[in-house]
C-alpha cells in the first residue's frame, strides 16, 4: 500500500461522529432511532485493559464529566495489523462548551509501553493493537484515554458526499492532483476533501499543514452531521460507519453525548505538538521537546478537569 494511499486514512475517523451527529440531530423517529441501535451495536468493540493513567473516579457521563477519545486511522490489509497513520486525541468538556483536538504526529519518538522501547508511535498499533496504542498515548499525554475509535481505509469520500460536501476555510493557495484550491471559504466534495487534506509538500508548514487540514475535514463533517438536512442520506452514512469502525462507545453512551455534551461541539480548538524532525541510526523520527510535552500535557488535563 503506497504512502499516499495511506495518508487517505484519517478521514474514516469522521465516520463514527457522524453517526453521533445523527443522534443528536433530533431524529428519533422509530426506522431511524432503528437502525442507528443497530448500527452501534454492530461496531461496538468493548476492550479490557488495566490504564496506564487511571481516573480519581470512574467516568460518569450523566454528570457531565468530561471525557477523552482516541481516534485511529488504520490501514489493515489480509495477514497484517498495519500501522496507525492517523492518531488524533480528542477531549470534551461540556462545561465549557468545547473540544480540543490534537493531533499526533505518526514520527512522534517514545516509548512504547508495553513493548520497553523506543519507536515511533504509529508502530504501537503494530505491535499491541489497540491496548497497546492507549496505553502508549496514556502514558505520552498523562491524562486517561476514555474511549477509541478505529478506523479502516475505505468509504472516505462516500461520508463527505453524503453529508452534501463540507465547508473549510484554507489558508494557502495549492494546487495538487490538478485540482486547484484557491485562499478562503470552500465548499469540497469526497474526491476535494481527500485531496485537501493530503497535500504536504508545497505546505511551508510540512506535515503540521496537513494536519490543519485533517483537522478540518473533520470539524466539517461534525458540523453536517449533526444537520438535520443530511437525514434523508442517513442510510448511506450508517452503511459507511458499519463498514468502517470499531469502537468501545456503546449506543447508551452515544446517546448520553448527544444529551450531555452536544453544545460542546460548536467550539473546537485545534492543537499542534511542536517540535523537529532528526535521523537516529538512519531512521526518521519527530522529536518533541519535554517542556514543551509538559504544556500539552497541562492544557488537556486542565480542558479535562483533572489538573
């Protein structure tokens, strides 16, 4: 699978908001209300493991507790796990009304817990799956990671085009795959978005303007989804989400974010990891600086309510 084929993968985290969007669009009329249960069912992928980064106190989300989400977008192929392209950490406060998400870059050198050495943080899903990558972002971040959501290559441009395209404010005018991309408010189909989001190389900012992008792409599809004037398409979005993900967010609790925390998703705060990329024994990696880990660290566990 080529490198570029992989940058495609990120976009399959939207899949499972979108269907919490739905939820919270008001649609609750019994086909509907339906099949979005069926649907949660069917990705819901409890997993058992001991956190590296425990809670004072077990979430509760009818009190409003905010909460943490780590999305993974995964490219799996027949006889191999693959690797986490994508790792973005999303928190939720409802309080404040907000979310902040962060992404991870996959050439993040640390240590992966649970394997005692030190690579880059994309092979933790390689190594250990799952487990191994919350335990390894717990222990990176030093705050809990609440939930995962997983998600495979496929049904990206699908989910764009089905919420009727999204909304991006760019910032730099590209070009890339002969598609031209002009400063200001645009309006992108599946095929754009993935395009948007995948250009790195002209971006001045490297990967960090890729991630921006992502970022993006994302906020747009939350905003869609959760529109009421999407719904008619709901079945084409819910075969996506089927097809897709994988997560250990039961329906009850989609539903409790839906009633909780829906306001939170109007004001979304896109965070970056600054620091500098180096070879070590010829190999590339992203080097975060730990003071400057130490402020990532404090500000999501301040927006978490556990500093």
């Amino acid at each position: 699978m080529s490198r570029v084929k992989r940058k495609r993968t990120w976009l399959k985290v939207v899949l499972l908001l979108v269907l919490i969007g739905i939820v919270g669009s008001g649609a609750y009329g019994y086909s509907i209300y339906h099949n979005l249960q069926k649907t949660a069912k069917s990705v819901h992928a409890p997993i058992d493991r001991k956190p590296v980064v425990e809670r004072p106190s077990k979430l509760d989300m009818k009190k409003q507790e905010p909460f943490s989400v780590l999305m993974l977008g995964v490219d799996e192929r027949p006889g191999d796990r693959g690797r986490s392209d994508t790792m973005i950490v999303i928190t939720v406060n409802p309080a404040k009304k907000s979310m902040e998400m962060l992404s991870i870059p996959r050439d993040t050198r640390l240590e992966i817990v649970g394997k005692g050495i030190n690579d880059k943080i994309n092979h933790a899903y390689a190594f250990g799956g799952i487990e191994m990558s919350m335990n390894t972002v717990e222990k990176y971040l030093d705050i809990p990671i609440d939930y995962y959501i997983k998600v495979n290559m496929e049904g990206f441009k699908e989910i764009v085009d089905a919420v009727g395209g999204v909304y991006v404010n760019n910032d730099l005018d590209f070009t890339y795959e002969n598609h031209h991309f002009t400063k200001g408010e645009l309006v992108l189909n599946g095929a754009e978005a993935l395009k948007y989001s995948r250009m790195r190389y002209d971006d001045p900012r490297g990967d960090f303007g890729r991630q921006m992008r992502q970022r993006q792409i994302i906020q747009g599809v939350i905003k869609k989804g959760a529109n009421v004037s999407t719904l008619w398409k709901y079945n084409d979005m819910l075969k996506a989400v089927d097809n897709n993900v994988e997560t250990n967010i039961s329906f009850d609790e989609v539903k409790n974010i839906q009633k909780n925390y829906a306001d939170a998703r109007h004001h979304l705060e896109q965070i970056q990891i600054n620091g500098s990329g180096t070879k070590i024994d010829g190999i590339w990696y992203y080097i975060v600086p730990e003071d400057e880990r130490a402020s990532i660290q404090s500000k999501l566990k301040e927006h978490l309510g556990l500093s």
